[in-house]
C-alpha cells in the first residue's frame, strides 16, 4: 500500500499514475485548510513563458510535462472532460517599454528554439477583437495552453476512485510517526510500503514536526479571481505585465494572480484584491459588465532555488518520497512529477536529469 499525503494536484496524480502501473493506493487529506495553492490555480500550461533565465533544469522538466499534458489532449475524451485547450498564448504590451521587454522575450525563446511572432496593434486585435484599443502589441506564442484545474482535478477523483484507490479526509495532519511499516498520524495507523508527502506548502511543517528536518521552503499567497464576461470573448490565454487571464467555458475568465509573502494568511485583503482590478482596468473594455463569480487564495509552495522537490528522504528512509516546492508550475508539472516519483516508488533508477531535484540537493 503506498499512502499519499496531499489530494492536491501533485498528489491526486501521482496516485493516478500509481495505480496505473498496478499499486493499491490512499490518499490522505483534510478539509480544514481552505488556500491549497491547486483550488486557486488558474491552470496555466506554459513553459517557455513561465521560463526564467538560470533555470535551464526546471525548464526542461517543465517541457517533459508539457510532453505528456500533449499526450493527454489527444485522448479527446479527456481533453474535453478536463477542458484541456490547445489555444496557445498572447502575450500583452501596452507601451513601447513593453514592447522592448517583449523584444526580450522572444530573443531569449530563441535560445531554445522556440519561435514566437511579434504583433503589431492591428494584428493583435484581429486575433482577438475583445481586447481594449490601448493595444501597442503582443507576442504570440504557439503551444503555451491551459487547463481547467478544478475539473482536473474531479476527472483525477473520479478515475482514482474507479480504479480503487481511496481519498480520505481526516482533522489537518501535523506529524506523523514511522515503526518499521506502520505510518500513524492522529488517531489512524497504517500499513505502508512508501509514503508520498505532496502537501505543497505545508510539507515542511509535517517534516520538520515528525523528523526534525527543516526545508528551505517559503510559504507564499496567491490570489487569483474568476469573472463572467459577455461582453469579453477571447480565444487565447493573455498575459499582461501584472496579470494572466486563462478564458473558460461558458464566458467565464479566470484572472490571476497576485503573490505576497505574507505566511499561511488565507484572508482577502483589500490591497489584493485592488491589485488585480486595478490592472485589470487596462486590459479590458466595458469592466463594468463584468460580473465577479468567485475570489480565491491559494498558499503556493517556493523553495529556495526555484526548483520542486521531488525524490526520498534518505536521511529518514528511502521509504519517504517527497513531492512538492512546485510554486506555481503544480499544475504545468504534476503529470512528470508523478513519473518520477513512480520511479521512486518501483526503485527503477532515476536519471541525473531527474535526481537534480532530490532533497539531496539540501544533504538531506
């Protein structure tokens, strides 16, 4: 029995992977934490533009995932069950600072063979006719899709539990103890063969609390926001200089997201949400007929490298994987995140590649 810790993205599709591959999973949750970082996610399925200089290794498992997330969107069925859209990405400027940052933008893509199109004004508002006439340019990059994460994850459930696996839900887990082959954590015990941990930003807090161990890892608040637009119709996803907008069935836009440090506060504050708003006043004409759906929080997990933190912990035992520090790529990198720590699981090897991101990294 492998016991997963996290229904969460990461967790809710590593155990789909492993019971693929013929393992008797449990997934243990609670629903007393209201800010996990997957029901704020606006599903963003975009590695080069979610790329940063310096970080060569993460963007490479990011384009591994982006394989597979390919894979899943021609399996019609399934695209259609999770919304998975092939409808690539617009990059948005506004002046001609941003335009230069653009220019940019697409001299680094071309570092790693990635083609982009630069757009004029009038180029850009025939793709997307919606957008405000304050238009300067925008750049077009192919491939850069979406996903609708809370159907993601109701397609996850429901396969997980078709497949006999079991989710769990239990009072928030603080600490868990090992003997031998038996994991406790508040009142239940249970037989195991490998533990998973996936429970994102609050991960370190069980660590720390069961083994003593402490992981550079910095909780950090997102807010994102949904809206129903009528008069707003886009086909590509848009990204702007402050905010992402990711267009859903039936006229809803999901908009994200702001990120402040500011602990496990899952509260919305005013200065949040005015950020969003406030920038969203330049994307958009008639903002008054917008209509505002929902306002979530999401606590995303960062490390301190930049990088997930995906293998066992050695120092405990190889029995204890860990799977989280994805920040905001969880989405993007789930489906090669739950590879690798079927990897783990099976005790296949695992590639350099892929060892980059053990907790070895901290000699843990």
């Amino acid at each position: 029995m492998i016991i997963i810790f996290g229904a969460g993205i990461v967790g809710l599709f590593t155990g789909y992977n492993l019971l693929k591959r013929g393992k008797e999973i449990k997934i243990i949750d609670t629903h007393t934490i209201k800010a996990n970082s997957t029901d704020a996610s606006v599903g963003m399925l975009a590695p080069y533009i979610e790329a940063k200089p310096g970080e060569r290794e993460l963007l490479d498992l990011m384009l591994d995932s982006k394989k597979i997330w390919k894979e899943l969107e021609l399996n019609k069925k399934v695209s259609r069950c999770i919304d998975l859209k092939p409808n690539s990405s617009l990059m948005i400027g506004l002046n001609q600072d941003d335009e230069e940052k653009l220019k940019f933008k697409k001299k680094f893509f071309e570092k790693f063979g990635f083609e982009t199109f630069l757009l004029d004004d009038r180029e850009t508002l025939e793709l997307e006719p919606s957008l405000n006439s304050n238009i300067h340019c925008s750049l077009l990059c192919k491939n850069q899709d979406q996903v609708n994460s809370n159907l993601l994850k109701s397609f996850l459930i429901k396969e997980i539990e078709k497949m006999g696996g079991e989710i769990l839900y239990q009072e928030k887990i603080n600490k868990i103890l090992l003997k031998k082959k038996t994991v406790s954590f508040n009142n239940s015990s249970m037989q195991f063969e490998k533990i998973v941990i996936c429970c994102g930003a609050w991960s370190n807090e069980i660590i720390y609390n069961s083994f003593g161990l402490k992981l550079p890892l910095t909780p950090l608040k997102g807010l994102s926001i949904l809206v129903k637009s009528s008069k707003n119709s886009f086909s590509h996803n848009l990204w702007y200089r402050n905010i992402y907008i990711a267009p859903r069935r039936e006229d809803v836009l999901a908009i994200g997201a702001t990120e402040e440090d500011r602990g496990f506060d899952d509260s919305i504050k005013m200065d949040e949400l005015y950020y969003l708003t406030n920038s969203m006043w330049e994307s958009f004409t008639k903002l008054e007929s917008l209509e505002l759906k929902e306002i979530r929080v999401g606590i995303r997990p960062a490390v301190i490298d930049g990088n997930p933190i995906i293998g066992n912990l050695k120092d405990v035992s190889s029995d204890v994987i860990c799977n989280f520090g994805h920040y905001r790529h969880g989405i993007l990198l789930a489906p090669i995140s739950a590879e690798i720590v079927t990897r783990y699981v099976f005790e296949e090897k695992v590639s350099d590649q892929f060892n980059f991101f053990s907790p070895s990294r901290f000699n843990l």
